[in-house]
C-alpha cells in the first residue's frame, strides 16, 4: 500500500452528474426506500482511466499491477449498505451520497474488492456514524484510505511482511484492521510476489555494493559496467509494484 496523489479536478462526467443523482438518492430514502439503484457512471471509462493512472495501474490496497485483471472502482465508503465486522448483516442505506464523489473513488484489483473489502467500513467508535444526516466529519475509520492517509503512518513493513505501525507506544488499531481485512500478510501468492520483489531489490543493492568497491579500488570501470543503481531505482520507483514496500520498511536499507 503506498499513497496515492489523485488529479483535480474530477472528470467532468462525475461533475456533471453528480448534484442530480445524489438528490434523488436522497428523496428516495427520505421517503422511506433503501434499496437505492445506483447509475453506473461512476463506471465510465473516463473515471477508471483516470484513477488508474493516478494509481500507476495497480490496486489501491495490495499495489500489485493491473495485469490483465480488468478491476474495479471502488467505494472507500460503501454506497449500497455496510457492515462493521464480518459475519455481521449488511445496513441500509450505506454512503449513497458518495456514490458519486471523486474522493470516495479508488482503483482496486478485484480480488480486494470483492473477496475481501466488499461492504466493510469498520470504525473506532460506531456511535459517530451519521448516515442520517450524510456527515462524516466525526467518522474515524479504521481502514486506510491511501488516497487520504499516508499508509506509513500506519503500517510498516519488515522486508516483505506488512506489520501495524506503534503509535504512541500502541499498535496502530487502522494498521491492524487493514491488514486483517485485507488479509495482506495471509494471500499466498500476494506475500510470494512481495517476497520476489524484495529478494531482487537486496540482491542489487549486494552487487552495487561489490561493484562501487571493485571501481574504488581500480579492479573495475565504471563506464564498462550496467548503472545498478538505475536498476535499483526503477524497482523502487512510484511505478513499480509494492513501492510502499520499500518506503515503508521498519530499517531503512
């Protein structure tokens, strides 16, 4: 996980569109209906183009690439309905007035998405959901937004495993329920690709080391020799898969 910089202002689609949809939403459950059918513009190709790009193609919370998975945009706060925990039945009327809103929006692999975030929007005091009166402003959610929060408040990585941050001496209770719920240290083929990762970026830093002392001392040139540190660069670059990984470790390396 690694933060996000989104592009303003939103696209025009989003703008265009959004005062209306949202009032209807609200008459709708103003009148008693919380089975609220959403348009799908939040779909448009506009939209997703954009918050891939923002994202450099990866998903929002594992930060693996795109890869062919076609993905989803994905409501920070679930439009449709929430649940707190797992297990637990889903409420109704979720976040529908954000439905809409560029800042609720994030790229996500489907994987996240769908088999894991679904509807879950836990918070550190439940009694400061307002979805009555469409405030958030006392909501503290318990799920890292990357486009909001900086994850390495939060969490911290040891090589490639994802650990809650210590906050005043406490572990960070967002770090450990994003982790959790997004199962990040326990997807075998998510901590696998992290593992690559890492192993790659250490074994370039050992032979940028070897080579700069083989430079210094005259046993080799540089100008005859591949630029590892743009090897090294590149694979810890914002592009790159896992580049929270790298920024984020418990040590610096």
């Amino acid at each position: 996980m690694n933060k996000i910089a989104k592009t303003y202002p939103a696209p025009a689609v989003l703008l265009n569109n959004n005062q209306t949809l949202v009032q209807e939403h609200t008459s709708s459950v103003a009148a008693g209906n919380n089975e609220l059918t959403f348009d799908d513009v939040y779909h448009h190709h506009d939209v997703k183009r954009q918050l891939m790009a923002d994202q450099h193609y990866k998903c929002a919370y594992c930060e693996r690439a795109k890869n062919g998975d076609y993905g989803d945009v994905e409501h920070f706060r679930p439009k449709k309905g929430y649940n707190s925990s797992l297990g637990q039945p889903i409420i109704k009327p979720g976040y529908y007035w954000l439905a809409y809103d560029w800042d609720n929006l994030l790229f996500s692999c489907t994987e996240c998405n769908r088999t894991y975030k679904k509807n879950l929007f836990p918070l550190k005091d439940e009694s400061q959901r307002d979805i009555q009166h469409q405030d958030i402003s006392r909501e503290e959610p318990l799920l890292i937004n990357p486009a909001e929060d900086n994850p390495g408040d939060y969490i911290c990585f040891e090589q490639h495993i994802i650990k809650p941050n210590l906050i005043d001496g406490r572990v960070s209770e967002k770090g450990q329920e994003t982790i959790k719920v997004f199962q990040l240290n326990d997807r075998m083929d998510l901590v696998e690709s992290r593992r690559r990762a890492w192993e790659l970026y250490q074994k370039l830093i050992l032979v940028k080391k070897v080579v700069d002392q083989s430079v210094a001392i005259g046993l080799l040139s540089q100008s005859d020799l591949p630029d590892i540190q743009e090897e090294i660069d590149k694979i810890t670059s914002e592009e790159s898969e896992f580049a929270g990984m790298f920024k984020f470790q418990v040590r610096p390396h």
